[in-house]
C-alpha cells in the first residue's frame, strides 16, 4: 500500500510538471493521457520501465521554450561596435551583416509578426535570408558567427557537422528505439533557452560521405521558413517552430552542398588576410588577448614595429591566422616562464633577439 501511495505522488509531480509551463494544448493533452496510463499500469508489470521513459520525454518537453523568446537589440551603431571591436578588416563581409541587421529592424519596426498571415506587399518572416560564411581554415567564420549573436543580443549554440555520420544526429531518434535520443538541433534549442537563438552550423560540407544527401535533406527543412515553422524531431514528435531561429552556417568551399540547399542560404566570401592585416590583428587584437591570459602586463614585453613581419610570417603563407596566434602564444609562454624563474620582468623583441623567442619548427 505504500509502495502504491508513493507510486500515486510521482505521477502528481509529473502532471504538476506539465501543468507548471506552457505547452501547445495537443501535446499537453496527449502528455496527460500518457501520465493518465501510467496510474492504470500500477497494477501490471512493466509500471517502472514505461515511468522511466515517460519522465525522461516530460523532461525534454518541458523543458524547451515553446513560447519564450529573447529580445533583439537590432541597434546598427553597436552592433557595428562589437563587429569592429572582435574583428579587423573584413568590411564586406560586417557591411552584409549590418545589411542583414537591419533589415529585421525595419521588419520589428513595422510591426510585421512572425508566422502571421501576409498580406499584399507584406513579408510572412521576419528574418533576412540565411547566411553561409564560405572561406578557408581560420579567417574568422566561428567567431563571426558569436559576434552576430553578441550583437543581436541573443543566445547562442553551435552544431558541429565535422564528421556526422547519420541524419538522425540533427533530427533525433523515435522512443520506440531504447536508447533513443533527441537531435542536436532540439539539444541547442534546449541549451539556449530561448526560441529566437543564433544557431551556427559549423562546417556542413564535412560530413560523411555515406550520409551526406540525407543531411542535405534535413538541412533543406531546416533553411527554409516555409518548412521549418514546423520542423518535427522524431524523439519529440510533434512539431516546433524553428521559423525564428537565425541560422548561420560556414564551410570551406560549397563543392560538397547540395544545390537544394544552396539555393537557400546567402554565401559570404571570407577573404584571406594579407600580411598587413595580421599584423594589425597580431599587435592590436591576439597580442593584448594572450597578455591577458598568461598573467602578463603590457609593460613586459615590447615588440618593435619591423619585427611583426617575421613573427606574422615565420615559415611561410597561410590564410587564416592561427598560425599567427599559435606564434604569440609561443612568445608569451618563453616570457611567462622566465619571469617565474626569476631571471626578467621586463623584454624587448627587436630584429636581433627575435629568433630566440620564435617557436623553433
């Protein structure tokens, strides 16, 4: 009898839970009734079992923010602010951004509702079309991507396609598999606890080979705004509105994309940095960063102008500036090492003692 009490008071808290948020009413109704059977199996085996998966899905279903939503900070000044702030150079690509920015204002400022019925001349999505930031191995596409949302002032979650292997990975499992799972696209929503988030596709041109068209298929729903208002994960199964949600995807090159989904995102060429450029981030941007995280000050260490070139370009040329960052780290580190073992506080990197504090390949 107290087995059962105590049986009794766990499927009250599940139905509390349920009736604490907000949640479309068929799914609330078809949750209740799953919580309604679980009280008729108290008498039959199997109870422990089916609780077990009942609870796990109320959890996932009520935890996601159905109706809860961030506000955009769509002001174009700041906005510029944090792009020049994070990022040297790259004009074209921040002018397409702010471009994109405000558009969505013009759309808040109008009035114009997400999903509501368009009328003559009126746009159905507030939203821009999805940017794809195209460019080689490091030359910023990632931190771009949490620039925007920084700027936006909204959450923000990446999904990594490096390597995936099973379209089920972004649209979820069925419950009827044991070991179902929900996909990742659902698990950022989760994560960032709001329905309107900036959701990063990272590198959708390296997944695997074996499963790259269905892929392309799940990420053609997920891009276009007529499909993805109600975008269905098999473990969830019932539909969410991802029409909000601001997309950002990158990749290397678009050989690899489906034309589908090509055809519904807006490529941005991220250039490669000339010498110049990495040196200005070098010094202005990288330099003060690393300091910073590895206990150092400014008045440590002083690198003459003329020796930026060699620390830009010891070996050779690469496009990105991780190579440029991997050198300054290198530097500090020699720095942060000799200050505590005491034999200097302060140095100065000229064309004649460079080379003893540049990483030795």
């Amino acid at each position: 009898m107290a087995q059962e009490t105590e049986v009794l008071e766990e499927i009250v808290k599940l139905q509390d839970k349920v009736n604490s948020v907000t949640l479309p009413p068929e799914l609330k109704e078809r949750i209740l009734l799953m919580v309604k059977r679980l009280g008729r199996m108290i008498k039959y085996g199997g109870y422990s079992t089916e609780y077990e998966r009942t609870a796990y899905y109320i959890e996932w279903i009520t935890s996601l923010p159905w109706v809860k939503r961030s506000e955009d900070a769509l002001d174009l000044t700041n906005a510029e602010k944090i792009l020049n702030k994070n990022h040297y150079g790259l004009q074209e690509v921040k002018d397409r951004i702010l471009e994109y920015l405000a558009v969505l204002a013009l759309r808040v400022k109008k009035g114009k509702k997400i999903g509501s019925e368009a009328g003559e001349g009126i746009l159905k999505f507030m939203r821009a079309p999805i940017i794809a930031l195209v460019g080689l191995v490091g030359t910023g596409k990632t931190t771009l991507a949490y620039s925007i949302a920084e700027a936006m002032g909204r959450e923000f979650a990446r999904v990594p396609f490096g390597g995936m292997g099973s379209a089920l990975d972004l649209r979820g499992q069925s419950r009827v598999h044991p070991d179902a799972e929900v996909g990742l696209i659902i698990k950022a929503i989760k994560r960032c606890g709001s329905k309107n988030p900036v959701i990063l596709l990272d590198e959708i041109d390296r997944v695997g080979d074996e499963a790259r068209a269905d892929i392309m298929g799940v990420l053609v729903e997920l891009l276009d705004p007529e499909q993805n208002m109600a975008f269905r994960d098999h473990f969830i199964d019932y539909p969410f509105d991802l029409s909000e949600v601001l997309f950002i995807a990158t990749c290397n090159n678009t050989a690899n994309i489906a034309t589908a989904v090509m055809d519904r995102i807006e490529p941005i060429r991220m250039p490669s940095y000339t010498d110049q450029e990495k040196i200005t981030i070098g010094r202005d941007f990288i330099l003060p960063k690393v300091l910073k995280e590895s206990g150092l000050e400014e008045e440590n260490l002083i690198i003459d102008e003329d020796v930026w070139p060699k620390i830009v370009r010891p070996l050779g040329y690469d496009a990105g500036i991780r190579t440029l960052g991997r050198t300054i780290n290198g530097v500090c580190r020699k720095i942060a090492r000799t200050i505590v073992e005491g034999k200097e506080t302060r140095f100065h990197i000229t064309n004649e003692n460079v080379k003893q504090f540049l990483p030795s390949w």
